[in-house]
C-alpha cells in the first residue's frame, strides 16, 4: 500500500510517501514560501525522487487540524483535488494525535505502556491546542496505540496544567510540541508541584516536534486496512477554535 500524506498545520509543514508501513520519504517545507506557491512541486519532486507514479498511489493522507485555518484549508483542498482525480480514499488524521503517535516511539523517552503523553500546539494569543492520551501498548501507530484521555481542545497553558494537576494519575509524562517547547518553564513549575509522588520532575519529557507527514501516513495505513477512508468530499477540518474573521464578524452582535 502506498499512502501518500500531507501536513499543513505548521507554516512549514510536511510531505512524506508511506510504502506498507514505512516512510519511504519524508521531506519538510520551506516556511518562508506559502503553501499555494510550493504545494503541487513539494508533492511532485517528492514522488519522483521515490520513483512512483501519482497514479500508482492507493490512499491520500492529510492533516485535519488544529493549526492555521488557512494552511488546513490549502492542504485538504490539494489532497481532496488529488483524490477527486484519481477516484482515491482519504484518511484525515489529527495533527494532535499524530504528535502523540510520534512521541510514542521516540527514543530516549521513557515511553512504555500506561504513559500519558501530552501533545502541545502553539495556538498563539498565549494558548496551547492540547490533548491527552494514554500509551495501551500495541504496534507503533496502529490505531489501537492510544487511548484518548481528553480531546483536543484550546486553552491557557497554566490553566490546562491546573486542571490536570488536580486528575489523579493522569499528569502526562511525555509532551511534545511546539507549545511544549514555548511553555516548558512552566510545564517544569507545574512537574515539580504535582500531586503524584516520586521522581516525576526527573522523567518528565518535552520533545521537540519532528515533521508530522511521515506519522500521518503511518496512522492513515493502519486506518485503510480497516476501511475507514472516506471518498475526497468527505474530510472535515478539526479547528478546535473558531476562525479570527467569525469572532470578528461576531463582536458588533
């Protein structure tokens, strides 16, 4: 099976060809470039330096949000244009869970089963898009991998971190993300006055985000062999957070 998937969350975003379960290629973009500018060359020299054919690819992949409103729309209209084409299925992958997948088998992590993992989207305005789930153990991305604790959902970091010092047992141990990043300061403060005993502070992880396109893939495979793949007209955006222009057309009411 060949899943060739898409992320656009990011201002760089990514683009990667899934051959059965492996990343064949996975290739970042140029931040400085918008996407409508380098999206069909970025998808085109990538297939051609793996040497397959647009036509020959089975499934197309593409991240639903949350991230910029204006990249998810650009990246799920180009994969739903290529879909349409080709008479293809989509699969439409968080980008929230697809951190989750790939802190999952980072290495260097201490990740096993029944670790809580905390992925973090920088959403600007002093919020992070954030989500909880829990390592089950199974094959690295199969869908069963992990089990979801709490949405994604947007918010103030310190408040996130209040309410989930108050669930007992379920403070994460592993975040990635670039809102982890942004706000590891305060993710520290919040580790070292949590309600869990032990050496927590010292095993807590906060993980750069890689490139997401090559999880989105791995995840999309999983999920086609099952049959959950959708016809091109048939993927819905995960904004979690309403669009600036509606809050804006919404104030004078």
């Amino acid at each position: 099976m060949r899943v060739l998937s898409l992320d656009t969350t990011t201002a760089a975003g990514s683009v990667a060809l899934v051959v059965d379960d492996r990343v064949a290629l996975e290739r970042r973009g140029d931040s400085t470039r918008t996407f409508a500018e380098r999206l069909p060359d970025d998808i085109m020299l990538l297939l051609d330096a793996c040497g397959v054919p647009l036509a020959e690819v089975d499934v197309f992949a593409v991240a639903c949000g949350p991230g910029s409103f204006t990249g998810l729309r650009i990246g799920i209209a180009t994969i739903q244009g290529l879909a349409f084409v080709l008479e293809r299925g989509v699969v439409a992958v968080s980008a929230i869970e697809a951190l989750a997948h790939a802190a999952s088998v980072t290495s260097g992590a201490d990740i096993g089963p029944a670790t809580i993992i905390a992925p973090w989207m920088d959403a600007r305005r002093g919020e992070v898009f954030s989500a909880l789930y829990r390592v089950a153990g199974s094959t690295p991305f199969d869908p069963d991998r992990l089990v979801e604790i709490e949405p994604p959902a947007v918010g103030d970091p310190a408040a996130i971190l209040a309410r989930w010092n108050d669930r007992s047992g379920d403070f994460p141990e592993v975040f990635i993300g670039d809102g982890a990043v942004l706000y590891e300061n305060l993710i520290r403060r919040a580790v070292s006055t949590t309600r869990t005993p032990g050496d927590r502070a010292a095993r807590t992880a906060i993980l750069d985000p890689p490139p997401l396109a090559g999880a989105i893939g791995r995840i999309a495979a999983g999920r086609a062999r099952r049959g959950e793949v959708v016809p091109a007209g048939g993927v819905r955006p995960l904004y979690v957070r309403r669009p600036d222009a509606e809050i804006a057309r919404d104030k004078p009411r």
